[in-house]
C-alpha cells in the first residue's frame, strides 16, 4: 500500500511507506522522539532541562541536566556532567562527567572525559570541525576554528582561535593563538601569544613568546620570551630568544641571535646571529648580520653594519655607511658616509657626517668636522668647529666655528670662538681665546688670550699672552714674543723680537736687574778693543720730556691737548742715530730701526761707551793723581 500510515500502539510506534515501499518508522518513548535511528527529546534519565537531536546523542545520560546535544553521537558518553552544549557529529563523544563545556562543530572535543585528576573539572569551548578533538584531560581550553587544538590531550588554559591554530599542541599550556594556522606545530610550548596568518608556525617547544602580524615568528621552534610584531617581523628566528621586534619585517632573518630589539620596518633585517642589538627607526641597522653590542635610533641608521660591534647611532641616516666598530654618532647624518673608520664620537647635525676612514675622532656640535674624510685623532667641539677639516690630524677645536677652515693641517689646538679660522694647511699652532690667531695659515705660534695674534697671517712661531698681545702686529714678522695686555711687536713684518707689555707700562719689575746674554770666548772671534769712549760719551745729550703720542689724537697731529703730565727721562732717538753715524758705529744699534715710523732707542746698550768712559777717565786721574804726588813731594 503505497504511501500508507501504519500506527503500532502496542511499540509506540508510527511507520510511513512510501511508494517506494521504503519504510520510516518513528518510535515515541517518555523521554524521546526517534525517528529513523534519529533522537529527539531530552535523552536518556528524561531530565527536562536537556534537549537531544541526533542519532545516539547523550545517549547514557543518568543524572546529567540542562545539556544541548545536537548531532550524531554528541555527548553519547555522558552521564552525569551538566551544562555543556555539544552541537556536531560526535562532538565531546567521551564526555562523562564535565560541566560547563561548549563544543560546537563535527568532532570537537570528541575525546575529552571533562575532568582532570589534579585540577578538577574542566571548562572548555571548541567551535570548529574537530576543535579540541583529541583533548582527554586538558583544563579550561577554547578552541575556534577548523581543527583548532585539535591534537590537545591535557594542555590546559589554551585559546586557538582560527583555521588549525594550535594544532598540534599537546601539553602546552596558556597559549594563544588568533588567526589560521597561527601556532600550527607547536606541541608542549606554553605562555606564547601568536595573533595572525601563520604567526610562530612552526614553534614546537618555544614559550613565552608574543608575535602579532601574519607570519611574524613563524620559523621559531624553541626560541623563548620573543617578541614581534608586524607583518613577518622575526620571522626566520628558530632558537634566537629574548628578543623584540616592532615593525614589517623586522629581525627578519633573525635565526639565533638573542636580546635583540627592532622597532620599525625591516629595522635589523638580516640580522641572524647578531646579538644586544637595539634598532628603532624605518631600515635601521637593515644589513646587519652578526654586529654585536650596536644601538641605532633613527630612519636608516647604521643601515650598512653587517658584521660591526659597539656602534652607537642617534639621528637620521646617523652611521648609515658603517661597517665597523666603536662608533658613536647622534644627530641628523651624522657619521652617515663612515665605512671604515672606527673608534669615531659624532654629536650634532651632521657632525663627521662626510667621514669616510677617519679615524678615533670627535666631533661635538653642529656641522663639527662634518668634512672630515680620512683625518684621524680629532676633537672639535662646537658649532662648525674643524669643519672644513678632510685629512688633518691630531687637531683639537673647542668653540664655536674654531679652526673652521682648516683642511689637511696637523697638530693645532684651537680654544676659543673663532680661533685659528683661517688655517687650512699651518700646523702645530696653539690657540686660546676668541678669535686668537683668527687669520692665520702658518706653523708653530702659540696665542694665549682674546683676539691674540688674531691678524698674524703668514708669520710662523711667534709666542703671544695676553689680551689682545700681537691683535693687530706681527702678521708676517716670526719668532716673536709678546706678553702682557696689548703687547706687539715694533713693526707687522719684525722678526725676532721680545715685547714685555705695552705702551702704558712703567715698570718693569724683577728681583735680578739684568739680563743674561751668551758671552762665551769661545763663540766670538775678531775680538779688539773698542775705541769709543769719552770723547763718544760726551757727544749724548740726556734730556727730560713728556709723552705726547701721535696715536692718542684721531689724525696723528699732536696739538698737545693730550699730553702726559709726568716728566720722564731718556734720549732722542733720531740724535743717538745720527751719533752712531757720524762715529761710524752703528754696531752699537743705539736705535731700533725695525718701525721707521717709530724709532726705539736702547739704552742698554750705551754700557759698552760707557765703561771705555770710565777707563778712560780713571786713566786720567791716575795720572793726575802722580802728578800731584810729585808736586806734593817738593
């Protein structure tokens, strides 16, 4: 009988045949519905709270209440646990007495028993086909995703949410994983943290390790306490540990190195061995493979170390040439085009930013040695100090803009604002104070003191102290000594020449009076007598007089308005000149010539004259003095 009812009161049952003759028989007990093999109700032990759907679903239930099973076998083990919804083919299949567990999905938590011989009963949720699917014992895990946890057995406080994240994982614990495949092969590490596509991948026994960003980590295996974040930041390490990544791609190709930090896109990048390295900033340190111990902090820099150690580097493209050791470089390119010199400090906007095998320099301040190229052994410190320096050595600037021009020269010493600013090729010069030596392109003077020698250009090995000693003389003129305020030689051209003060001095005070001068017999040669004597002596007139200097009035023309009040006494020097000439003896250079324009006298040398005087009267009066004996013996 085609499409027939056929109702059996006496086994409960209704059966349906079709014209098929194929036969559907629905059985109604007190605690279900079945039709065909298919379950619905609340199950065995009748609790109304459960609710059953699916062929042998909580299918030994005794005491347990308010489940949910749904789906072919979900929950067929359970007896007494409560509380848990199972939605799926065979989902927590083995559960007998766990609580509080939610699987949803074709086999999740299909092997989990619910309860764990040390910690108790087990909470639990798995979303996914096969979500949780081999976990026995494991405590309080939630799995979202096809296959998320699936190889979990007593791996407790795990979250897997995604596609097969934390696949594999079987004892670990307290991990997370968010995003497909994110801590796919990992099997007993615990306390890692993988948000994104693939992040720490392969990590099998690696823990406490934090990567965000798809495929960041992804080759760790046993690596521990890393963390990276951004697209495929750290990607390559396996066993490197300790180590930090912000960035896409940063710490890349990080393989085993440790400790390090990398804060920015591809900022240590080729990094693989490489270890205590700290790199902030867009392709900071981007080639360094195995360098040690290096810090850079900045957009590009240190971006050529591959293999350097204990660089420092602060500021845009700061170091970005480098490939050696123990250089420290902080502010905008500085030390950028350094390869090859090492043991460099560079502070300030581009300071030794030209440097290319210089080497064990110091520059401090903006523009500071910024054209150094292969000098070496150089401080500067201060704006634009040493700035135009390529291959000089041994050169120290301190101040502003202080041996500012100076190029291949060696061995100056400039201290003080604008000191030494001219010198390009002079050496073993030695400058303090402001602008001391300012115009300078010479060797061997030393200056000592505000604007010293600050017109000398060409004159070598002259020695001045004091304020403003030799400001506007010698500029030419060597060897000279000046010492005191505004001390200077006679002339801009004079040689040889010691000035103790200036003109305003009056005393010259010292516990000896005299100056000691070499004499020795056995350095002079064409000795005779002198024959100037009385007769010489005679012809000087001694005179009183008062200072009226040319340089006291504007024009130089003396109207005696500024005349000094104190009478002194001396010589003319044009009348010990014209002396000296008519008595044919200008060897006793009774008048410093150097200045024209201002004649010297030297008295000093009068003593010679002076002494055949004396002889010479002394011889008179000897024969006076017979004289008078033979007179007074009569």
């Amino acid at each position: 009988m085609p499409n027939d009812v056929i109702i059996t009161p006496a086994s409960k049952q209704i059966s349906f045949q079709d014209g098929s003759n194929t036969v559907k028989t629905m059985t109604i007990s007190t605690t279900t519905i079945q039709i065909d093999g298919l379950n619905v109700g609340r199950g065995t032990a009748n609790l109304v709270s459960n609710t059953v759907f699916g062929v042998g679903a909580f299918a030994n239930n005794t005491t347990g209440a308010t489940n949910i099973a749904i789906g072919s076998g979900s929950l067929r083990s359970n007896t007494s646990g409560f509380s848990n919804i199972a939605i799926g083919t065979n989902a927590m299949r083995l559960n007998q007495i766990g609580h509080s567990c939610t699987a949803v999905g074709r086999d999740a938590l299909e092997n989990s028993n619910g309860f764990n011989a040390t910690l108790g009963f087990a909470q639990h949720c798995a979303f996914g086909t096969r979500a949780l699917n081999k976990n026995t014992t494991g405590q309080s895990n939630n799995a979202f995703g096809y296959f998320a946890l699936y190889n979990n057995t007593i791996g407790q406080y795990n979250c897997g949410f995604g596609s097969r994240a934390l696949n594999n994982n079987t004892t670990g614990n307290e991990n997370v994983a968010v995003g497909n495949q994110s801590l796919q092969l990992n099997t007993i590490g615990s306390a890692n943290t993988a948000v994104g596509y693939q992040v720490l991948y392969n990590n099998l026994t690696g823990k406490q390790n934090t990567a965000v960003g798809n495929g960041s980590l992804y080759n760790n295996t046993s690596g521990f306490l890393n963390s990276a974040f951004g697209y495929k930041s750290l990607r390559s390490n396996t066993i490197g540990v300790k180590n930090s990544s912000f960035g896409s791609y940063s710490l890349y190709s990080n393989t085993t190195g440790n400790n390090n930090t990398a804060f920015g896109y591809k900022s240590l990048y080729s990094n693989t061995v490489g270890l205590l390295n700290c790199s902030f900033g867009f392709y900071s340190m981007v080639s360094n493979v195995s360098g040690n111990y290096n810090s850079a902090f900045g957009i590009r820099a240190l971006s050529a170390v591959t293999t350097g150690k204990r660089n420092h580097a602060f500021g845009y493209k700061a170091l970005e040439s480098n490939t050696t050791n123990d250089n420290n470089a902080f502010g905008y390119y500085a030390l950028k085009n350094n390869t090859t010199g090492f043991a460099n400090n560079a502070f300030g906007y581009k300071a030794l930013s030209a440097n290319i095998s210089g080497f064990r320099n110091t520059g401090i301040g903006h523009l500071s040695l910024t054209t150094n190229t292969t000098g070496t052994y150089n401080t500067a410190v201060g704006n634009l100090s040493l700035n135009l320096n390529t291959g000089g050595t041994l050169n120290v600037a301190v101040g502003s803009e202080a041996l500012y021009s100076n190029t291949t020269a060696s061995s100056n010493t400039a201290v003080g604002a604008g000191a030494i600013y001219t010198n390009t090729t002079g050496t073993n010069n030695v400058a303090v104070g402001y602008q001391a030596l300012y115009t300078a392109n010479t060797s061997g003077n030393v200056a000592v003191g505000y604007t010293a020698l600050q017109s000398c250009t060409t004159g070598g090995n002259n020695t001045a102290i004091g304020y403003q000693a030799g400001l506007n003389s010698p500029t030419t003129g060597t060897n000279n000594t000046m010492i005191g305020n505004g001390s200077a030689p006679s002339a801009v051209g004079a040689s040889n020449e010691v000035t103790l003060g200036n003109s305003s001095i009056t005393a010259l005070r010292c516990q000896v009076t005299t100056i000691t001068t070499l004499s020795d017999f056995r350095d002079k040669t064409d000795i005779n007598d002198i024959q100037l004597g009385l007769g010489f002596v005679e012809k000087i007139r001694p005179v009183t007089f008062k200072w009226d200097r040319r340089e006291w009035y504007t024009d130089g023309n003396r109207d005696g308005s500024k005349k000094d009040s104190v009478i002194q006494a001396g010589f003319i020097a044009q009348e010990l000149k014209a002396l000296q000439e008519a008595e044919n003896a200008t060897y006793l250079k009774l008048v410093y010539e150097s200045n024209p324009d201002k004649l010297e006298a030297t008295p000093g040398n009068l003593m010679i004259p002076l002494i055949k005087a004396v002889q010479e009267l002394s011889a008179k009066v000897k024969t006076l003095e017979a004289k008078v004996q033979i007179l007074e013996s009569k």
